[in-house]
C-alpha cells in the first residue's frame, strides 16, 4: 500500500466514524422521553392519518353511482390499517427501549402500503398498482413519521424497505404485463408505464428518507444541547429528574434497590470572592471530570445548579454508595488544583438516601439526599451523611 493510500485512510478513518455516529447510533432513551415520546406521537399519527384515509374512502362511496373496484381495495386496505393503528396505539402505552418493536410496527406500515398496491396489480388492475395516486404517497408520510423516533436506523431501514418493496412491484408488474403502451393523451391517466415517473418516485422516496435522517440527527443535537449543562457536559436536572422516574420503575419491577446522592461543594462563594468567576467555573469542571472518572459507567450524574451535583447509584446500597463518595472525596482532598496561581483543594458535603427502604418517590428520595447534605453542613461540612 502506498504512501497516499495510507494518508487516505488516516484522513477517511475519524469521517467514517462520524459518519457511523451519526447513522447509525441509537437514541438517548432519556432525551427522547423530555422531548416527546416518540411512540406515543407515532401511533397517533399514525391513527388520525389512517382513520382519515379509511374515513374519506367511505364518504367518497355515497357521491358515487359506480364504486370502482380499486376503492373497494382500498377500503378493505383501510380497515386493515385503521385497526392495526388502534393496536399499535395500545402498545404505545406500554413504552419500550425495544427498537426492534418500532422497527416492525414501522415496517409494518409500509409492507401494507405495498401488499394493497401488490393485490391491485393480483386483481388484475396492475396499471393501478404502479400509478396510485392515493396509496403510494403513504410511503412518504411513513418514512416522515419515522423521525419521531429520533432513530436514524428505523428511519434508514425504513427508507429503504419501502425502495426494496416498490421496485420489486414495478418490475414484477412490468415483467408479467405489457405496460410499454403508454399515452399520455389517455383521459384514464392509470394507463400503462412512464419509467420517468417512476424513477421520480423511486428518487422521492430515498429524497424523503434523506430529509428525515437530516431531521434526526438535527434534532437529536438540539436535545442534546438542551438536556446538557453547557459548562461541565454533565446532563442537567431536567434529565436527570426523567432518569430517576425510569430508575424507580426498573427497581420496581426488578425489586433492587439505588441510592441518590446529593453533593455541594464546600466554601465555593470563596472561589468565586477570592479569584474570580473564572476560577469557580474551573473548579466546577474540574469537578466534573473527577466524578466521570472515579464512578462506575453505570451511575448517572448531573449538575443540579450552581455548586450543587446529584448522582444516582443503580443497584446500589447506602454504604456503598457511600464508599463509592468516600473515594473521591479522598482524592480531591489529596490533589491541589493550580487555580490562579495557588494550590487548592476542594472539599465537598454530601448526603445520601436510599430507594425502597427509606422513599419510594422521586422527589422525596431527592429532598431526603437534600436534607442530609444539609446536615452535614451543620456537622461541620466536609462529610457524608447516610442517616438522619
């Protein structure tokens, strides 16, 4: 391999990866759940676009004196769909972090799009099944409502099952019929092929799965900006309060228990009187860091305001969480930090409450960690409190 070639790879390599990062990468459930809950504004949509086709082919029969058998189909395709809808609207109910159920219930939607269109061309109106002027546009509003996920893998999948589907239908359509006799000067304009066409809708629809994956990541980087303290790049109370509501109801379910843990550093207005903002601000971060280091992947912290930091321990006890607070008030104690010259140390008071033995909600499990914290600033500061 030769010099330029490796150059090449050195400079595609971290552009691939972006770009995998961007595709490809699954959704905060945390954000999605501040943001909109996302299956639950799907199946909605998904009912009220449904139920209004399905609605409107029915009133459509009564201004009619000859029902054509294509609306028939269509009627009984809607009866299908509105139910499915009905159903998938119940499940929304129960919210999962399974993506593969969104992924189906989604790839349901577009296979019905295209077994109506298929069935149109088995009942012998195949020029129908490759010219809908109704039907086929569902596939772009199903691609579009995909975005409510803010899953760029459903929305590419999607995209591209509705390509796979569409195609196969155009050329088995075109493979058992002859439909080169198109006229466009026909009065019926469902009357044979204009490839023109339909490589126009081919390209709309991967147009229309492009926008939404744009849509996506556009969106999942304002909500991330927005679920994100923008000095210590911690997630901010907002989040956290959603974090802890889906806590409590796994432990819950799984009947464990979790600690929160609620942290104020000590004598901070010091910082701040003594050597400007600019130096608290570098404290907080610096705080910050040594938390995301020293606590293990599966806690959650965050920044709840000014000095004050909350933690929630998952499968954790008291005096773990405990120990776990211990270690990096240790280290913080042990280690000066140069701020504007000077050596300083941090110090910090914290106080600890426990889920289900103690509260079994979130705010009271957070007032309890509060008033804890409290005491400890009472007793002196510099300390850890597990017990009123």
């Amino acid at each position: 391999m030769g010099l330029d070639s490796k150059k090449a790879i050195v400079f595609l390599t971290p552009l691939v990866k972006q770009f995998i990062q961007n595709y490809f990468s699954a959704p905060n459930d945390a954000l999605m759940q501040v943001a909109l809950g996302g299956e639950k504004v799907a199946a909605h949509l998904r009912l009220y676009v449904l139920g209004l086709l399905w609605i409107s082919s029915i009133i459509l029969c009564f201004f009619l004196d000859d029902i054509p058998f294509e609306l028939v189909i269509g009627i009984c395709a809607g009866t299908i769909a509105f139910c499915s809808a009905i159903s998938v609207l119940y499940l929304s109910k129960k919210p999962t972090r399974n993506t593969l159920r969104h992924f189906l219930i989604c790839a349901f939607d577009i296979t019905l799009i295209s077994s109506t269109l298929f069935f149109f061309a088995l009942v012998g109106k195949p020029e129908v099944a490759i010219n809908s002027m109704v039907v086929w546009e569902l596939y772009l509003i199903f691609i579009l409502a995909t975005g409510v996920y803010f899953d760029t893998r459903i929305t590419i999948s999607i995209s591209f099952l509705a390509l796979l589907q569409y195609l196969f239908i155009l050329l088995w359509v075109n493979h058992n019929w002859d439909m080169a006799n198109y006229n466009p000067s026909q009065s019926n304009l469902f009357t044979g092929i204009s490839w023109y066409v339909q490589l126009a809708r081919l390209a709309l629809i991967f147009i229309a799965g492009l926008i939404t994956v744009g849509i996506v990541i556009r969106s999942r980087k304002l909500l991330m900006l927005s679920g994100t303290d923008t000095l210590t790049s911690l997630e901010n109370r907002r989040v956290f309060e959603v974090r802890l509501e889906q806590e409590i109801a796994r432990a819950a379910r799984e009947n464990s228990t979790f600690c929160v843990g609620f942290i104020d550093i000590d004598h901070f207005k010091k910082f701040n009187d003594d050597w400007g903002h600019a130096s608290g601000d570098k404290v907080l971060v610096i705080f910050a860091t040594v938390l995301k280091q020293y606590l293990r992947k599966e806690d959650i912290m965050s920044r709840w305001g000014g000095e004050e930091f909350i933690i929630l321990f998952p499968n954790t006890d008291k005096q773990t969480a405990h120990t776990l607070l211990e270690r990096i008030k240790t280290k913080m104690s042990e280690n000066p930090l140069p701020i504007s010259n000077n050596e300083v140390r941090i110090y910090f008071s914290a106080g600890i409450s426990e889920f289900p033995s103690e509260q079994q909600e979130a705010s009271p499990l957070i007032d309890l960690a509060d008033s804890r914290l409290q005491l400890a600033k009472l007793a002196g500061r510099n300390q850890i409190i597990i017990n009123s």
